[in-house]
C-alpha cells in the first residue's frame, strides 16, 4: 500500500501497466486496502489508460473498491465508462452508488449525459439536482433558462450549482 502511494505521490503514471496488471492479478484479490490505494493512484493519474480496467471495477465485488474506482473513472474523464456508470446510476438501489455514478458522470463532461441530466433537474432529490446541473455546466449547456429554477429553488448547494452552470453558459449569475 506504502509504495501504491509513492507511485502517486510521484506521478509515475509510466508504471501504470505493472499497477493495472498487478490490481487484475490474484496476488491483492483479498486485500481491499491495496487494490483500493492502486485504484485512487490511478484517478490521481489522470491517464485514460486507466479507463479500462477501472470501468471493470466499478461493479467489483468489495463496495470499497467498487466506490474508488467508479470515483477514479470520472476523474480520469474517461468517456467510455458513461454506458456502464448511467446503467449503475438507474440500477442500484443503493443511494450512495448512484450519487458516486452520478458525480462520475458530471466529471465525464460527456455530451451523451445531457439526456441523463436534464430530467434530474427536477428531481426530488436535492444532491441529483444539484449534480446534474454541476454536470450541465461542464458542457457548454444553454443554461439561459436556469434564472427562474434558481428563484424557485428552496436548496444552497442546488442552486450555487445552477449558477456555475449559468455563468459557465456566459450568463450572469
């Protein structure tokens, strides 16, 4: 785990294949702790040769991992993982994994999110409102109509989100 760290702490992302090898490999199957710290090395690469093997441990079978990886994939911005993410955000029926697979996806800035995004802005829950507009934001999306969802909205963290999405459509917010 110490040494997963300093490749991080190091930037060494020319180890990556020796890091993606040894995750998928038996040798750590049963030490969450490691194959965790080499999935957080990897979003801290920023490397979309990472993208691969972190779409396939979204759905690992420890949460930990699972949860690391589906964060790690959407700091990485790798777009190809948004059909699996999107599936697990309408799938699980547990709030924390869709609310992980969501934010991934609002990093992604992956133009295919908008279908998935637009309708969540009226959502009944305020943290998909609020993602789904931090999601739109990243996209050079029209978000000129947002000024009277921002009025109408009882939530801060909901509507701070609308107004970066506004601003970043070049309205005032």
């Amino acid at each position: 785990r110490e040494a997963v760290h300093a490749l991080a702490s190091l930037a060494a992302v020319d180890q990556l294949p020796a890091l993606v090898e040894e995750l998928e490999g038996p040798r750590h199957r049963e030490d969450w702790e490691v194959r965790t710290a080499m999935v957080e090395a990897m979003g801290q690469f920023r490397d979309e040769g990472a993208g691969p093997a972190l779409t396939r441990l979204i759905r690992d079978e420890d949460e930990r991992v699972a949860a690391a990886s589906i964060q790690a994939v959407g700091l990485i911005g790798y777009r190809p993982a948004y059909p699996a993410l999107s599936n697990l955000f309408r799938s699980s029926f547990d709030g924390d994994v869709r609310e992980d697979a969501l934010q991934s996806i609002a990093l992604m800035r992956d133009p295919d999110a908008v279908g998935l995004f637009e309708p969540l802005l009226d959502s009944r829950e305020e943290k998909e409102r609020e993602l789904a507009a931090e999601g739109l934001a990243r996209l050079d999306y029209d978000a000129s109509g947002f000024a009277a969802r921002m009025e109408e909205e009882d939530e801060d963290s909901v509507r701070l989100a609308l107004a970066f999405a506004r601003v970043a459509s070049g309205q005032s917010a």
